[in-house]
C-alpha cells in the first residue's frame, strides 16, 4: 500500500467513517482529534439520537447505514467499526467489498468462523483488517515488553491479570450472548489475552471457571482464567462485571530475577534484592491509547508502518476465548490449537 503525499510532502489525512455510535464512541471521537492522519467524514448508525450525538461531536455528517453513506458521494478510504460483535462480520466484509481498510474493536468475532470469513475477505479485497486492542498502544505496557525483553525480570514464572469493577450490565448489549457472544470473558477476557499474549508470547493451554451469577442476566458476570504460555510462564485472569477487586496493578509479572506492575495510577518494577521499587510509568489514559491505535492504524493504510496488531494476532485472541468457553463447559484444562486465517 503506497502512501500519499499532501502538501508539503505529509501524508495526507486518511478519510474515514465511524460506523456504531455506542458509548465507546465518544472515547474514539475524542481520540481522533489527536490523529492529524484521520479525518472523519461521515458517522453511521441506525439509532438517530446516538448517530446525531457523535456526528456532532465529530463534526460529521450522519448515515443510518452503509448504503446510505456510499450514496452521498462520500469516498472514505477506511472506517473504524465500533457496532456490537454480531454485526462485525456483516459490515467488516461490506465495508472490506468496497475497498476501505478496516479497524474493528474487539472482539474481533464471537465465533472463530466468523473470525477466519472477515480475515478471507480482506486478503480477497487486499485491504487490512486491524483488531482493536487498545493495551497494546498504552505507554505503560509498552515500557513493560521493552523491560522484559531487556530481561529485567529474568524468567518469567507468574502472571496475574485482573479486570474487576462493578458495572450494571442488565440492560447492556454485552450481556445478550446472541448480539456478544457471551459474557465477561468474551468481552473483557478478548484484551486479556491479546495483553498476555504481547508481554509474554503465545499461550499453550487454558482452563476457565465462572463465579456465581450476580446480575440477572443469561452470560457470565465474572470468570477465572487459568494459562500455561509456551514458555511455561503460570498465568491468572481474573474478570468481573459484578465484584470490585480492589487492586493498584492490573497486570503483575514476576520472574527468577524481578517483578513489573502495570498499573491505573503507575507503573513500577522491582529488582530480586533491591530495597525500593522504580516507577517507569504514568498509569492508564484511555484516550491516549486509542490515539495511538488510531495512528498506527492510519500509519498501515498510508503504507507507513506495519500494524500494532497482525493478523495472527487477531486470530489468536478469538481462538484462546473460544477455548477457554469449550475448557469451561468440559471443566478440564484444554490446548490452544493452531489456526489460521
């Protein structure tokens, strides 16, 4: 994909759409102002009152569907699709079919089928298709794998990973399995592992549990991950839309020679024997990540950069969720098959 050049020799600004304008969209919007790369030109979604909000804060104008956006004479060369799980792969490949890059947000898909038909559609459209994994472009874990792969932490034995917070998914599409493909583990569980498998590779095997349903709702609310990596590191995930499990690090990776904590607020490491922790890091800032997925993103369409997150990678997230479901209801530990696209 070559890059185009605008005045002065800068790439021009990549125009592109925003189709969903649920509540994540106001994060991207705000993201996208920091993208001097992007130019939104155009919003969609079949809900007036969301897609008028975002194409208001966006400055955009706004589509109920992708018909409706192509018959305007707009000509976006990439869009950013932010719909619920059951409706990526209808508007990935459509979207693919006339030619626009695509960066979908995780999950990429609630099912692995899915996953390999929109990942067959964009190598037949010769476009990229990124997953949204806003981790990978948060500056704290970026300083995390450069510490690791320095060997700071020497080998890595144990991994620990909690996402817990109280939030009221009674009435959220999330917890409706036939629009999310599941529950916590699918929604949260996705960033997980795409994490886990960035700061300590791949993973081999997977076991998973879920808690006692908490909210009336048909999924589940928290769940349990257990992992092997290749390497053999031990890994936990901890997931709950249900219980708050108070804690300043998300992430803690300790190994034969020194511990990491990435965390909210900071992010520190420890050396074995040393007396005193060193911060490397300012905590998490939602906005900033997706800015920086967002340029990377323009980056690969203008032909600039390869992508944060590759095609195996997309691939590896749906495949280690949808193992951990199957370990889940056999309720034993299971390998992570190899699969591609």
């Amino acid at each position: 994909m070559a890059g185009e050049a605008g005045a002065g020799g800068q790439a021009a600004a990549v125009p592109i759409a925003m189709v969903g304008c649920g509540a994540i969209a106001h994060a991207y919007l705000q993201a996208l102002q920091r993208v001097p790369t992007l130019r939104l030109v155009g919003v969609v979604d079949p809900a007036p009152a969301a897609a008028a909000a975002a194409g208001q804060q966006g400055g955009a104008p706004t589509f109920a569907d992708l018909p409706s956006l192509f018959a305007s004479g707009l000509q976006p060369r990439a869009a950013l699709v932010l719909a619920p799980p059951d409706q990526h792969e209808p508007l990935c490949c459509e979207l693919l079919a006339r030619g626009l890059h695509v960066l979908c947000e995780k999950p990429l898909a609630p099912t692995l089928a899915a996953a390999q038909r929109m990942l067959a559609a964009a190598h037949h459209a010769d476009r990229r298709l990124m997953m949204g994994s806003k981790f990978r472009y948060t500056q704290d874990v970026l300083a995390a794998r450069r510490l690791l792969d320095s060997g700071f932490c020497g080998t890595v034995v144990m991994y620990e990973n909690v996402f817990c917070a109280p939030v009221d998914m009674t009435r959220r599409w999330n917890a409706d399995p036939a629009r999310s493909g599941g529950g916590v583990l699918i929604d949260n569980g996705c960033h997980s592992v795409d994490l886990a498998r960035y700061l300590l590779g791949p993973l081999a095997r997977v076991q998973a549990q879920f808690g006692p349903r908490a909210q009336a709702v048909p999924v589940e609310d928290t769940a349990r991950l257990l992992f092997t990596s290749t390497a053999g590191a031990l890994g936990s995930i901890d997931l709950s839309w249900s219980v708050h499990k108070e804690t300043p690090a998300y992430v803690r990776i300790h190994g034969t020679q020194g511990t990491l904590e990435i965390g909210w607020q900071k992010s520190r490491h420890k050396a074995l024997g040393a007396a005193d922790w060193t911060v490397f890091g300012q905590g998490y800032d939602k906005v900033a990540a997706f800015a920086a997925q967002l340029a990377n993103f323009a980056g690969v369409v203008q032909g600039r950069e390869p992508p944060g997150i590759d095609d195996a990678d997309a691939l590896a997230s749906v495949v280690v969720v949808a193992t951990a479901y199957q370990a889940q209801r056999e309720e034993r530990w299971l390998p992570i098959p190899t699969v591609g696209p």
